[in-house]
C-alpha cells in the first residue's frame, strides 16, 4: 500500500487525538508533520508521535513539499482561511465540523474546493462513519422503515468535563453550531432532504457564561425539511452519566434507534446503588473507531485519487446554515425559514 503523508495542524483536545490515530492507527499513513502555535505542546507531541517535521506556522507546514494532505482541527473559526492556504498549495484536505463559522465563510470555502476539483476534501461528520449510524443509514436507503418521518437527535456532553468546554465556549461559535451540527448533519442525512425552516429554542440554567455569549447552555431545536421531514434535537453540556448521544429515526414503516441508553457496553453492575451500565465517558471514548475510520477514508480518497461523493463542502455550508439560523430562531424567538 502506498504511503500518504499528513500533516495535522491544531494539538488540542481533538486534535491530539486525530494526530495520534494518524501516527498509530491509520493503515499506511505516515504522519509527517505537526501545526501548532502552542510551542511547548508542539514539540512534547512530534516527541511523543516521532514526528519529522514540527512547525508553529501554518503556512509553512502548506510548503512542505513532503505533506500530500492536511487534516485541519484548529479552533473553528481558523478552518477556512487554512482550508484556502492548504488547497492553495496543492494539499488534499480534511476539516473538521464546523466547515466555517458563518455562511459567508463557507461560500469561501466552497470557491476554494470548486477550484481544486483534483484534491481531496472530506469533512469530520464522524457519525456517518460509526458502525451504527452506517448500518441504521443502509436500513433506511434499503426502504425497511419505509418513508422517514422524525429523526430526533440528543447530543449531551459529560458534566466532567466542564471545565474545558467552558473554556472552549466562547471561540466555539455557539451550542446551535458547535454541538447540533452533527445532529443536523443527521436529519438530512436520514431525511435525505434539505432542511427547510428551524425554530431554535433554550435557556440558560446553570452556568451564567452562556448568557454573556448570547447563548444557552440547554438548547433544542425542531426543523422540517422540504420533504416534510421533522427533526428534534436537544443539546446540552451537563449530562451526568457520561458522553450521551442517542438518535430515533421513525418511518412509516419502523423505528430504528441508536444508542437509546449511551452505555460503552453491554456490562450491568449490580452494587449497593442498585442496577446500571457505565457510559462513554467522554466524547473521544465514544466516537474513536469513528475518528480513525474517517481518517482512513480519507487517506483511502488520497490514494485512490477520489472525492468522497456523499460528505461535500456543500453539505458543510447547509448544516452550518441551519445551525445559524437555529441561533436566530433562537434570539428572535421566531421559527424561521432557511434562506
Ligand atoms: N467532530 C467532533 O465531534 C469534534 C469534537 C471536538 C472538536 N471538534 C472540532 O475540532 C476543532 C478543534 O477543537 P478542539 O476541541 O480540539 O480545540 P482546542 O481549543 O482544544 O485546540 C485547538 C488547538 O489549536 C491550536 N491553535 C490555535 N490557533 C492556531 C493557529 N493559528 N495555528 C496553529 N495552531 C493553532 C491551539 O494552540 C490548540 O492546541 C474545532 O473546530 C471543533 O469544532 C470536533
């Protein structure tokens, strides 16, 4: 198998993780170079993941002439300017959710992409590539629950880890498109339709940040799709069992639902506080074979010279849209229609 060289800008918290699936787990992917402005946190990772080539400056690690493709999971609002830096260069693209933190920016995005019909440019809907997901999607093309309905979509983070989402809030681009556009990205996935008005509702209940962002920190949201399709999603950050994702897509014909109670296995204790099943504890838990399998269709894209056909930058601007339009909704307090 021929080797493909990545390069990963952004070591956080997702972005250690992508960088260490990319060195150790991704089937003949050499991760080449590493991107980071925290210097310290650079050099300790390219240490740790044997990396030859560290840089703090984007647009040097776009230079290399060794990098074929850059996996981008910098802070949200940096994605499209590297996306146009990378592609500039030559440079098969990954992004991670959200595509850009305003519809503008995302029509940036798409110009970029349509110039460069020859590279690669794949986005981090990591559900899509989820074993569940995948196999619920087959079910519904195959037409075994008929006409869909309603998808209703929870995503919940763990309370334990609040503190770095606080942190991460204001550079986040709000709860509607930070955390619901994987669940919007769900709705039109299942639906098969584009999303045609929202009404985005929530509060601020516990922690008085989300109101000086403009923002909730329990949100929910119901959308209708130009089939007629609904969609209900929920949000929040505060889930006290662990990472909580579970979605229903009912059909005329059958429900099918994944993960209805989150729990990472079919374990139950039994103890002194009674009968229960341990979750996710976080997010990087719950979606890792997730996270390396749409990395290794993205180097497989690379190598095989194709574009994924059904995960485009243009699915990026309309579920970005929608969430945008949710956040409206939300401060007008009005349901509103997708421009
Ligand atoms: N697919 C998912 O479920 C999922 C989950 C978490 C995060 N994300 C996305 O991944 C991205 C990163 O999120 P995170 O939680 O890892 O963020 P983070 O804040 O933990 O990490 C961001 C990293 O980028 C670095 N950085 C900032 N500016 C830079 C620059 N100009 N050049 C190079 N490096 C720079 C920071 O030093 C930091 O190490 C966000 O867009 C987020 O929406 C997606």
């Amino acid at each position: 198998m021929k080797a493909v060289k990545i390069g990963s800008v952004g070591l956080g918290r997702l972005g250690y993780e992508h960088a260490r699936n990319l060195a150790n787990l991704i089937p003949g992917c050499v991760l080449q170079a590493v991107c980071d402005m925290d210097e310290p946190r650079l050099r300790a990772v390219a240490e740790e993941l044997n990396v030859p080539r560290a840089y703090t400056n984007f647009a040097q690690m776009c230079e290399d002439p060794e990098v074929e493709g850059i996996v981008i999971v910098s802070p949200s609002f940096l994605h499209v300017e590297q996306i146009r830096l990378a592609m500039e260069h030559g440079k098969h693209v990954f992004c991670e959710k959200p595509l850009g933190v305003d519809v503008p920016q995302c029509r940036q995005a798409e110009a970029v992409v349509e110039r460069h019909p020859e590279l690669v440019f794949q986005l981090g809907f990591m559900r899509r590539f989820d074993v569940s997901y995948a196999e619920a999607k087959r079910r519904v093309e195959a037409g075994e629950i008929g006409r869909v309905v309603l998808v209703r979509s929870y995503t919940q983070d763990p309370r334990s880890t609040i503190e770095s989402t606080l942190k991460f809030a204001p550079h986040s681009g709000g709860q509607f498109l930070d955390m619901c556009v994987h669940d919007l990205d769900l709705v039109r996935w299942f639906t098969g339709s584009s999303i045609q008005k929202v009404w985005g509702i929530g509060g601020v209940f516990e922690f008085d940040l989300y109101r000086e962002l403009n923002d909730a920190d329990n949100a929910a949201a119901m959308v209708q799709c130009e089939n007629g399709a609904m969609g209900f999603l929920f949000t929040n950050r505060t889930h006290a069992a662990g990472c909580n994702v579970e979605t229903e897509i009912i059909g005329t014909r059958g429900t099918l639902r994944v993960a209805p109670v989150g729990a990472r296995d079919l374990l139950q204790i039994v103890d002194g506080h009674g009968a229960r099943q341990e979750y996710y504890p976080d997010f990087m838990s719950r979606w890792h074979d997730a996270f390396v399998a749409e990395l290794t269709a993205f180097t497989g894209h690379i190598r095989s010279g194709t574009r994924p056909s059904d995960l485009t930058v243009y699915d990026g601007t309309a579920v970005s849209e929608a969430a945008y339009r949710c956040k409206e909704s939300f401060e007008c307090g009005k349901m509103l229609p997708i421009r």
